[in-house]
C-alpha cells in the first residue's frame, strides 16, 4: 500500500452501508465526519452506486498510513477495526508469507499499514525488524551497495522494539542474535544479559547463556574488537588493523579476532596475508563456513584453485544454501577453464534467487 492519496475521494457513508457497519465493535458512524474511499484501479472516476465496505476499508488504511496527522484519524482507526475486527492476525500472516517469498517490500508495506493501525504493537514492531534483518541479510549475501542502510534501517527498528517497558523477550533475544552476527558483541551482550532475566527456563535460555558465555569468555564485547568491526564496515580497513590487531595481542588464542584480521586483509587484496589470518581462525576453532568462503577467495586470488575448492566444498556442507559459497563455486570453475560446471553453478544460484546481480552477470 502505497502512501498515495492521490485516489482518494472524502464522501459521506450511504444508508445502504451503514447497516453493515454501525454497531460493529460497539462503533457508531458520526454522519458529520466524512470518510476516505479509494478510486479503484483502472477507473476515472467513484460509481457511488458500485461502492463497497472494501473500498472503504482501502481508503481508511491509506488515509491512516499516509497522514498521520489528520484530525479523525482515532475515528478512522475505529472505523477499519470495526469493518476488519480480524485485520492484525491476517495482515500479520500475509506480511509473513511475503517475507518468507522474499517479497521483503510488500511485507513491510503491510507490516507499516498494521504499524499506523496499531502504533504500539509489541509484535508488529518485532516482525518489522525481523524482516528488515532477512532483507539486509540477502542483499549482504549479495553484495550489494544497499545492505548497509538496509542493516542499519534493521537495527533502529529493534532498538524501536527494546524501547517498550517493561521489555519484550522475544524482542532482546532476536536482538542479541542481530547484533551478534552484526559482530556487535557488546550490544548482544546487553541483548543477552537482559533476556535472561527474565526468560526462565527454555531452550532459548540456555541458547542466549551460551552465546552470553562465548562472548565474556573471549572478550568479543571488548573495545578494541568492536571498533574494528565498526571501521571495517565502514570500508576504512587499514584503520580498524590498528584495533584488531590491539584484540589480538590480548586474546591470541580467540579465532573471531584472526577472523577479522582475515577479513580486513582480504578487503585490502592482501590475498597472502589474509588466507594466513583465515587459517589461523580455523586452527583455532574458526571452522564456520563464512571462515572457510572467505579463505577459499584469498586462496583462488593467489591462484591455488585445488585448495580454494577444497574450501568452498567443505563450507558448503556446513551451509548447502548460501549464496555466496555457490556463487564462488561458479566463479572457481570458470577461473579453471570449465565454463559447464560454472553455468551449473550459477543456475542453482538463480533458483534460489532469480535477480543474483552476480550470477546474472557471469551468465551474460
């Protein structure tokens, strides 16, 4: 739903509607009070006697999403709630079916609709935030310039949802896991620690004190490991050295820290020394698939394609459907000459997400 009221006609509710709405919910129609009706699509013009309790459930939703300052709006709010008693649980579950097709614009656009609906809805602000991390995460996946703003447009809407008192669990333990795989262990920490107060017993206690535990136990909410995290993010790599190397000296034995060394070196082109931070993270614990991807594009730049694919094949069992890893699959094969194997590659890539900037391209 789009925040147009370009098509929106203010008239008056006609007797022959008025039996189906007054009453509904205990509201009343004040007749004095005239109220938004959307022009459908493909028309000039409103045909009154065509109009529908629909057309006025649309034009109600996008006068209370697109002027947030009118006068009527509590009236209004009234009004869609006593035609759609029932549009918080189906408009929820519409937003989630989006996101879950990767239509991650409609799901917030309807997730905004519910958000002027219900400005306080602990769950609508939590599912906003949820589906802007999934957005993020794929655009990071693939690469692309906008995943930042779209991360950061994430964490100010779970830091929205932390804002209500008393907290909402679900709300900090979904943000720990956010600002934990941000490598924003200190914001997680907070998340965590908070969570646990109050969360019980449960699995996803014991899950949050594990993380909680793997992050005091290796300093990762530690300064100097977020500040280079922070820099390197913000492409200013040869700066956030500075810091992890300073982690490093205090924590030689934790992988995350030559994880993140690798990470800077590799954004640098410094193929060598970055494969050697990458193997360290391994022999230390690092074995994720993200450590062995990233290793195996150090390995292919330094032109040892045997041990590079060697890496990508192990991170793929760790992680069969990530992106990146297939991707790198396809650019191994053409660097090696087999131009079959790398369109197989990146038709995979394309099925699980068909506008890939990546593979599209090498497909060009």
């Amino acid at each position: 739903m789009k925040n147009n009221l370009n098509r929106i006609l203010f008239l008056s509710v006609p007797e022959s509607l008025r039996g189906h709405i007054e009453g509904a919910g205990n509201f009343s129609i004040d007749p004095a009070i005239p109220i938004p009706v959307e022009i459908p699509d493909g028309d000039e013009t409103l045909k009154l006697e065509e109009l529908t309790i629909e057309m006025i459930a649309a034009g109600l939703l996008r006068v209370i999403q697109a002027d947030p300052g009118n006068q009527h709006l509590d009236y209004y709010r009234n009004f869609a709630l006593a035609i759609r008693p029932e549009i918080l649980g189906e408009f929820t579950e519409a937003a989630i079916m989006k996101a879950r097709n990767g239509d991650y614009d409609l799901a917030l656009d309807i997730l905004d609709v519910l958000l002027a609906l219900f400005p306080r809805s602990p769950s609508t602000l939590l599912n906003r935030a949820l589906v802007l991390e999934e957005k993020a995460g794929r655009l990071t996946q693939q690469e692309k310039t906008e995943a930042a703003q779209e991360t950061q447009a994430a964490a100010a809407a779970y830091e929205l949802a932390l804002a209500f008192a008393p907290p909402i669990p679900d709300a900090l333990f979904n943000a720990g896991y956010f600002y934990a795989g941000q490598k924003n262990y200190r914001r997680a920490l907070e998340c965590f620690t908070q969570y646990l107060e109050s969360a019980g017993d449960s699995d996803k206690a014991e899950q949050a004190q594990a993380i909680k535990k793997e992050i005091e136990e290796n300093g990762l909410d530690d300064e100097s490991f977020t500040e280079a995290c922070s820099l390197i993010q913000q492409n200013r790599e040869t700066e956030g050295l500075e810091y992890i190397r300073q982690f490093i000296e205090s924590y030689p034995n934790v992988w995350n820290g030559w994880f993140i060394l690798g990470w800077a070196l590799r954004r640098l082109r410094r193929w060598q020394d970055g494969a050697a931070a990458f193997k360290k993270a391994l022999e230390l614990g690092g074995g994720s698939g993200d450590t062995r991807n990233e290793l195996a594009i150090c390995l292919m730049e330094c032109g040892d394609y045997s041990a590079a694919r060697h890496e990508l094949e192990i991170a793929l069992r760790h992680d069969p459907e990530n992106i990146k890893i297939i991707s790198n699959l396809g650019v191994l094969a053409m660097k090696s000459g087999n131009n079959e194997e790398a369109a197989s590659f990146f038709r995979i890539v394309l099925e699980l997400d068909p506008g890939d900037p990546i593979a599209l391209e090498y497909f060009k």
